[in-house]
C-alpha cells in the first residue's frame, strides 16, 4: 500500500470514529493512537507512522465496540 492510500484509509478510520462517537455518544479511548500524534493530515510523517496510526486507531474502536456490546450483553442478561 503507498503512503497516499493509508493517509487515505486512516482519513477514514477517523471519521468512522468521530461518527461512532456520535451514534454511541461516547468517547473512544485509544491511548496509544494519541501517542503516537501522527493524524491524517500529517502528509509530513512516514508511510510507516501513519500505518501505526491506522493500527492504532482500528484497535481503539474495535475495543471500544467490543466494550460496549459486553455491556450490552450484560443488560440483556439482567
């Protein structure tokens, strides 16, 4: 994958989650994507930080959606 795609992909994943946040009204927790301060329109960084990133960012929402159907899950229990 070139650097123009992934800083396309990771355009992306980062509105995927500002429209999660949104629909869930939560915030997602990805200590380690802010870490790294590598955001889409960083074109300056290196096609390795923004793959990084991409990970990064994937992880944070896939935790936090998993978090949140366990929850969902557990109220459905109850």
């Amino acid at each position: 994958m070139r650097k123009q795609e992934l800083i396309h992909l990771h355009s992306l994943l980062a509105q995927v989650q500002v429209h999660y946040e949104e629909e869930s009204e939560t915030e997602v927790q990805h200590d380690e994507y802010a870490t790294l301060g590598v955001k889409p329109t960083s074109i300056h960084k290196s096609k390795t930080d923004h793959k990084d990133a991409v990970f990064a960012l994937a992880d944070g929402i896939i935790n936090d959606m998993a978090a949140e159907s366990d929850e969902t899950r557990t109220l459905a229990a109850d």
